[in-house]
C-alpha cells in the first residue's frame, strides 16, 4: 500500500515537472524575437528605346550590325533569343548578311524597399550610454547599440536608452529598411532578310554575219585602154623652131629668084 502511493507521488512529481519544462519552453519561444520581411515597392518608370541596323556578320553567337545611326557594333546573342524574320521565328545562326533588324527594347525600373521588422522584449542587463544589454526570455544575452531618437516600450510608455535602468522589462521593434532597384527589361527584334540573288542567265553568242562577196570591177574597154596611154601633151622637146627655120629658107630662096627674074 505505502509503496503504491509513493509510485503514484513520484508520476505525479515527474508530470508535474514535465509540464512545467514544457509551459517554460513554450513561453520562451513566444517571447522570442521575431522577425518579419516585406517588400514595398514605388512606382515604376517604363523607358522604350528602338534600334535598327544590317546584319553584317554573324559567327557563332556573335552579331556584327551596322548601325542606322551609324558605326558598328557587336552583340552576343543568348542561345535563347528569337528574332522574327518575315513572320518567321528564327535564332542568330539563321540570320544572313544584308538582314535588316528593327529592336524594340522596353525597360522597366521599379524601386523597392526591403523591410526588415523585429519584435522581442526582455530584461535589462547592462545600460551605459547607447549601448544596452538585454536578457532574452531563453536567458540569452544580447547587446544592441541604438540611435538617440529610438524609443523601447515600458509597461506601454515610450522611453529612449538613457531611461533604462538594470531590471526594468523592455519590449523593442527594431526596422531596417534597405532600397534596392529592380529593372526587368524585355527586348523584341523584327526584321526583313535581303531579296534572293538574281540568276546569272549566259548570253546566247551573237549570229555570225554573212557578207556578200564583193563584185569583181569590169574590165576596161580596148579603146579607152588605148586612149589612156596617149599623153594628154607633147613633151617639151617636140617644139615648132624647125618648121620655122624650113619656112624662112623657103622665103629667103624665093626672094632671090625674083630679085634674079626682074634684074
């Protein structure tokens, strides 16, 4: 009999203590800080920029553009942006030189602001000027230097560091707030591949052109041969001085025969 009711008075004694390590234990993480995050974001800005130019060479990822505006530059081309040639999804390996691109790049940038919330109370350890000690609720230490104009809660009343005294249970939010700017940017490219070559059509040689033989000249007449080797003019040497001469022997011989026959 003695001996089962000190079994019964030892469960009773271990529950006891069980369930007041538990409660203290439950207690302790509930009083814990916590901690919270949000992100709160401002107005975005949305800025549209276009380009264009002509492809000039593409090797690999690699894309040689001449630009409209003038110039060249080189772009490295993602494995997984398209470019709409002619209604036509295509990769930067399919693109030939002479394409014209158009890009229309749409960039957003919206400011965000990481805000970090921490909410705990506990008892203080050790103040001395802005600096203070506090005992958390798992009676772990933990010191915290705070500015001038932040204000812990008191049994419900504000009250800054200088206030503090050893003992007195605090409960504090701590904010951190850190602005970050998010930029998300969306890029689409259209263009319009060059016009095929034209085929090279050989020229038919020309028709060889067949020219009458040309008539043989007609023989000249016997008489006009003839006529044709009589000079137009006696030479030179055929003057008329010997006839003279005759004439004036013949008028000389008669004049003395008369002269005789009237004598």
């Amino acid at each position: 009999m003695t001996a089962n009711i000190g079994r019964m008075l030892t469960g009773l004694c271990t529950t006891a203590m069980v369930f007041t390590a538990v409660s203290a234990t439950v207690m302790a993480n509930q009083d814990m800080p916590k901690t919270t995050s949000e992100q709160i974001k401002g107005q975005s800005s949305v800025k549209t920029e276009q380009m264009s130019g002509t492809v000039v060479a593409v090797e690999g990822n690699d894309l040689l553009v001449r630009m409209s505006s003038g110039g060249f530059r080189n772009f490295i081309v993602p494995e997984s942006r398209t470019f709409t040639i002619d209604g036509q999804d295509v990769s930067v390996h399919d693109l030939k030189p002479g394409t014209r691109l158009q890009a229309t790049i749409t960039t957003t940038t919206t400011p965000v602001t990481e805000r970090t919330t921490t909410i705990g109370s506990g008892k203080v350890w050790y103040v001395s000027g802005n600096t203070v000690i506090v005992t958390l609720p798992n009676n772990e230490n933990r010191m915290f230097k705070v500015s001038e104009d932040y204000k812990f809660n008191v049994h419900g009343q504000p009250a800054s560091v200088h206030h503090l005294r050893k003992g007195m249970v605090v409960a504090a939010e701590k904010i951190v707030e850190e602005p970050r700017t998010e930029v998300a940017s969306n890029t689409t490219v259209t263009g319009h591949a060059p016009p095929p070559p034209k085929p090279v059509v050989a020229e038919a040689p020309a028709p060889a052109r067949h020219e009458p033989a040309a008539a043989p000249a007609p023989a000249p007449a016997p008489s006009e041969v003839a006529e044709s080797k009589l000079p137009a003019k006696l030479p030179k040497t055929g003057t008329e001085l010997p006839l003279a001469g005759i004439l004036g022997v013949v008028f000389v011989g008669a004049a003395l025969v008369l002269r005789k026959v009237r004598s």
